[in-house]
C-alpha cells in the first residue's frame, strides 16, 4: 500500500568518494551588488555538506571582468565610491585624552606633589647656624694687628644688619631684588625661565631673589646645567620658600651681605667695605653703597678700576632703581657723585701677609689647631681674635737688631731670634727670617755647639758635683779623637764654672764621661729642661741612631740638631729655677659673638718643677758672668743676665758653621742663631773673620734683651 502523502523521512548521506563528489559552480558576484562579508571557513563548511547541486549553465565572459579602479575595501552602501577617511577619523582620540591627563599630572600634579613633599622633609637650618668663612685676626699682646687668617676663599669679616646703613641695603635690593620684603623668597618666572633655558639651552642664572642667592651660595651650590643644575634650581625653590616663613627678612638680608661675593677677593659687605674704600661698613656714602651693589651682578669684571664706564652705567642704573623704590628722592640722586676707589694692588696688600709676621702667623694656626681643640673649620668661620704673647717692642727690637747687625754682612748670612717669657712660656718675640712665605730658621734643627754644656752642668750638679769642682783643661783623646780648644785656649785645672765662663771644650768633655750615665745624662737633662725629643723633620732629637737610642759623647759640644725655641725655653727654665712653662703663642681667643673660646689667664700657669730650684740657680750662677767675658755684652742698666755662647764647626774645615748666644734675665729668655741660607758655606763677616757666638749674636742678642 502506498505510503501516506508528506514528508518523506530524510535518508542517510553516504559519504561519497573524492573522486564522484560534484564541484559547486559559485556564479560570479555583481559590481553592483555589496557582498556580504561571511566567514570563508563556514562558507567552504556548508559547501562541502550541503547535497550536491545541478551544474549551472551559464555561457562564460568572454574576458576577464577588470579590476576595480579602487582597491580600498568596498563600502557597505551600494553604489557610492569610497573615500579616503578624514584625519580626525584616523586618531584615536580616547587615546589623546589620556595622553593630555598623563602630561598634565607630570608637568603640573607631580611638581607640586614633590614641592610639598620636600617642603616637608627639608631643614632649614635657623639663622646663625649657617658659618661663613671669614678672617681671623691676630694680633698683639697691646691689640695691634699681627697678621689675618684668610680663609681660601677669600676675605670676610661678618657684620649685624643694623651696622650697615639703611640706603645700603636700599641699594642692594635695588639692585638686586626690589620688591623683597614683599615677595615670598623665589621667582615662579625665574625657576621657569631655569627650565626653558635648560631644555633649549642656556644659563641657569638670572631672576633669582636675594633668598634664593643666599641659599644658592650658602647651601645648594652653583650648579648651571644639566639635570644637576635643575635640581639646584628646584632645591633652591624650595629652600627659599621655607626660609621665607621661618626666617625674618631682615636674617635673610643679613646673612646675604655677608656671604656675596664683591670681588677683590672679598666676600660680604664689611670686607668689600675696606677693599674699595678703606673705610669700615658704618661710613658708606649713598654713593659708596650704590657701587657695591653695582657690583654684584659682575664683581671682577665691573671693578672701576677694570672697566670704569661699565661701572658707571651700572652705578646710575641702581641709582634709578633706589628712586623707582621710594628709597631715595630725585634731589638726592641729582647730588650723587661717582666714588673714588682704592686702587686694588693697594687692597690685596692690605690682606697679605709680610715680613716675620707670616712666620708667626703659621706658628699660632699650628697652635690653635694642635693644641687648644679649635679646629680649622672654627677658624675660618667664627672669625676669631686672636691675642698673642708678642710684646710689640720686643719684637721691635728682635726685627731691628737682626736687621743693624746683619746689614753688609755676606748675602747667604741669616739670623734667628726667640724671646721668651720664662714665669709664663709666653714667646714675647719670634724671628725666623725676613720672608712670610719662607723658611723659618727660628724651627729648624740646628747644631748648637757649646751653648749645649750647661746641660752636662745641670747634670754634674744633680749627682752631687758642686760649682767647685775641678776638672782638667788640657787636651783629651778618645777612641781616636782628640779634643781642643778653641785657639788653643785651657786653664790648667780649674772649676766647673770657669771652665763653663771659658767655654773649654776639653773641660766639660772629661766632665761628662764622670757622669753616671755619661752623654745619656747630659740629654735627659737637657730634654726635661726644654729641648723637645721630636719636632717636623726629626723623629727623636739628641738619638746618634735617629732612631731613640742614646747620643755619643758630643753632645756636650752640642754636635746634634735643637730649635732656636727649644733652647729659648730650656733657658727660661733655668731662669725660673727649674719650673716649665711650656712656650706658647695663644694668649686669648674670642669668636665673632664675643664668645671666649680659650684664655691663657684662666689656666693653671703655675708650670712644672724639671730641675730642683738649687740646681737652676747654681747654674745662673754660673752663667751670669759670661755676657760680660764675651766682648762686653752686659745689659744696659747694669741688669744681671745668665748667657751662654755657642759656636759649632763646619765639618773639619776649621771654618766656623753656626755661632749662638743664649741667655736670660728672670723676665726674659732670648736664644739667637746665626748661619747661613743651607749651612754649606763657612760663616764669616763682612771682613772675611770667622764668627763666633760672642761676635754678631750676642751682638743681637744684647740689642734685643
């Protein structure tokens, strides 16, 4: 029976073989028809499971269709052309957008972000904390100026704000920075102009108010470019700001006058104050002023004295200004007249150094630095006054008599001169030579020859040997050295004390070889009278070995190397029977405040027992005829003296080396040597005699006690 009429069940696909499968025939696809996009792959998915489907009859082109003239792809509309897409289509501007934000939270949040964060962390330090550098001053016991400490840098000497004038500082910030009790301590347009200039080249400087100079000079540096220069700038900025709120102007302004360089190797107002117009800061004209602060924009180059027009220009231009503030009326400015300047060779000079002073100059810095804890950065920042124990017209007399004495005398003869008080160790005068720059011969390691013996007596009297004691005088030999003396010279037999008045060599050599120890004696005592066991330039003094080990027997002909001012003290020792005092320059040192950082009068000065009082005085005893056996050399006045003569050998030349007079009264000690430039040439005077310690040294010895 035939099946009911409907929809026949779909009967199973058999897979058909590749080689009876039917292929599509896909009809050509009209210009005029959009296609629609479709997927390739569902395309060829639905063609190979679809039923095969009848060939199409259909009579091929005769050619090939041609190819679009535009090969962009079609546009969904049928029919229009395609375009080319606008510009503003090609951007992507959501991504602009967040390009603009991004910027603007690096040019404009982060800055401020950071600004704040560093206003929070930085310390300004409070006002007095920051220390310039600036001169300290030397000077006598009476307060005349020695000698100054100049710092590297330059000359500074700082001031409070209420010494310098009001129409100085008016003209400072007419020339530097008018509106700056107003402004808030920063330039915006300067820091911008910074970064302008650093991105597209250019000098950092310029626009900065007087703060921000202050801190750039006084803690951030100088810095011009580069990254390191923006961050200067930035720290600058932010250092400024601060300081502004916890600084009053006028600190600020004070600080600033003090540290600004005006050129001439001066650094704040006071010191330029003196460099341009030899007058201190109080005494500045409107005009005088007007120049300063002319200056400091180009110091070296608008000195007057390098370029007077330009200096002019620029004076007349913080004039103008000063008018434009207010700060000075148009009357006074018409009365203004250009100021005389000191002429600057006239201006370094007056900060230099000359002469003897430059030597004791660098003998009080070594002392301030080695002994009273005061250290370098104390002195060049506080401005230190320093008082000294150099007595004026002992040091008058020391500088004169070297000069009388060695007037016409051989060109290589130098002298050395050390005064000393012998109740304190206060030098009173110190001489090592002519040139502050030199060499000081008052410090070297000179051989002293017999001036050494009373050092073998202090030894002979401490073992129980009085003044009576008799030694023979003739000539002596040992281990194939003989021992004369001078010209021949011997008293036979005699005591320990004329032997000492005739200096006989012969005498106080057997003199030694009695002592206990011999020649290590003679040294132990001469160390604990003064004679220091180490200076620059010798590890141990009176050492044969140089190594610490003991001296030979020529010590007592003073064969080994002393200073000029061990031996003024180890005499002092003796005139203040027996007690040391070590010598010393320093008397008082006061700071810039008024602060007294050390006084001499305040310590226990009442010294140290060495050699028994008996002892010293046997030994002055002694010692006190000599001056007058040695070419009449007593003291004017009658005044009793102790001295000693010493006179050592150029090699075996028979030419005489080095010649010293040593001696005292109970108030002072005076030790003076007389050689040549490097001890090569024999030492002779201006009529071709050797010199002796009883020619030109006592000679200046006498002159100077």
């Amino acid at each position: 029976m035939p099946a009911a009429s409907g929809p026949s069940a779909p009967e199973p696909t058999r897979p058909t073989p590749p080689d009876d499968r039917l292929t599509t025939v896909i009809p050509p696809v009209r210009d005029d028809i959009a296609p629609v996009p479709r997927d390739p792959i569902e395309a060829v998915k639905a063609a190979l499971d679809s039923p095969p489907a009848p060939p199409l009859k259909r009579t091929p082109p005769t050619a090939p269709p041609k190819p679009p003239a535009d090969t962009r792809p079609p546009v969904e509309s049928g029919g229009a052309a395609p375009r080319p897409p606008k510009l503003s289509e090609q951007i992507n501007w959501r991504w602009v957008r967040r390009s603009l934000y991004l910027a603007a939270v690096v040019l404009i949040v982060l800055p401020i972000v950071t600004f704040g964060m560093a206003y929070l962390i930085v310390d300004v330090p409070k006002p007095g904390d920051i220390r310039t550098n600036q001169v300290s001053t030397i000077l006598a016991s009476d307060g005349s100026e020695l000698a100054k400490i100049v710092p590297p840098e330059g000359n500074r000497v700082d001031v409070n704000i209420d010494q310098v004038p009001v129409h100085v500082r008016n003209a400072v910030m007419a020339a530097e920075d008018r509106d700056f009790y107003t402004n808030p301590g920063f330039s915006l347009s300067g820091f911008a102009r910074a970064i302008k200039n650093n991105l597209f080249g250019g000098d950092l400087q310029g626009g900065s108010t007087i703060t921000q100079q202050y801190v750039k000079n006084a803690l951030v540096g100088d810095q011009r470019s580069g990254v390191g220069g923006l961050i200067r700038k930035a720290k600058e900025l932010v250092i400024s700001t601060k300081m502004s709120r916890q600084w009053s102007k006028d600190e600020v302004l004070q600080a600033y006058l003090n540290i600004i360089y005006f050129g001439r190797g001066t650094y704040g107002i006071s010191a330029a104050s003196k460099a341009y117009f030899n007058k201190p800061v109080e005494q500045l004209t409107v005009a005088d002023g007007a120049l300063l602060a002319a200056l400091i924009q180009r110091p070296s180059t608008l000195d007057p004295a390098v370029d007077p027009e330009g200096a002019a220009e620029r004076w007349n231009w913080v004039l103008d200004g000063m008018v434009t503030m207010g700060a000075l009326s148009k009357d006074e400015r018409a009365q203004q007249v250009f100021p005389q300047t000191v002429p600057p060779e006239l201006a370094r000079s007056a900060n230099q150094i000359t002469g003897p002073n430059g030597l004791i100059e660098r003998q009080v810095t070594k002392e301030l630095l080695d002994l009273f804890n005061i250290d370098e950065q104390t002195l060049n920042t506080q401005g230190l006054q320093i008082t000294t124990t150099i007595d004026p017209q002992a040091q008058q007399a020391a500088e004169n008599a070297v000069s009388k004495y060695l007037d016409g005398q051989m060109p290589e003869m130098r002298a050395a001169v050390v005064s000393i008080d012998p109740r304190t160790g206060g030098v009173k005068a110190y001489y090592g030579g002519s040139d502050a720059q030199g060499y000081d011969f008052a410090q070297a390691g000179l051989p002293t020859g017999s001036s050494f013996k009373v050092f073998a007596l202090v030894a002979a009297l401490e073992q129980g040997m009085g003044l009576g004691f008799q030694v023979d005088s003739s000539p002596v030999t040992m281990n194939g050295v003989t021992i004369t003396n001078v010209e021949g010279g011997g008293c036979g037999t005699c005591n320990i004390a004329e032997a000492l008045k005739q200096s006989l060599n012969t005498s106080y050599y057997r003199l030694m070889l009695k002592l206990k120890n011999g020649p290590a004696d003679v040294a132990d005592a001469a160390h604990r009278a003064g004679i220091a066991k180490s200076f620059p330039g010798v590890d141990h003094t009176l050492s044969e070995d140089g190594q610490g080990g003991p001296p030979n027997n020529g010590i007592v002909l003073g064969q080994y190397q002393t200073r000029v001012l061990d031996m003024a003290s180890a005499y002092a020792t003796l005139a203040d029977s027996g007690m040391y005092h070590a010598p010393h320059f320093v008397q008082k040192v006061v700071n810039a405040a008024g602060e007294v950082l050390f006084d001499a009068s305040a310590e226990d000065n009442t010294g140290e027992r060495r050699i028994e009082k008996a002892v010293a005085d046997n030994v002055t005893a002694a010692m006190q005829p000599i001056a007058g056996w040695s070419n009449g050399h007593n003291l004017a006045g009658g005044r009793p003296s102790a001295a000693k003569t010493g006179t050592n050998q150029l090699g075996d030349t028979g030419a005489n080396r080095d010649a010293w007079m040593v001696g005292y009264t109970p108030s002072l000690s005076t030790a003076v040597w007389v050689g040549t430039v490097d001890g090569t040439k024999p030492l002779v005077n201006a009529w071709g005699g050797p010199v002796y310690g009883s020619g030109i040294p006592s000679d200046i010895w006498k002159a100077t006690m």
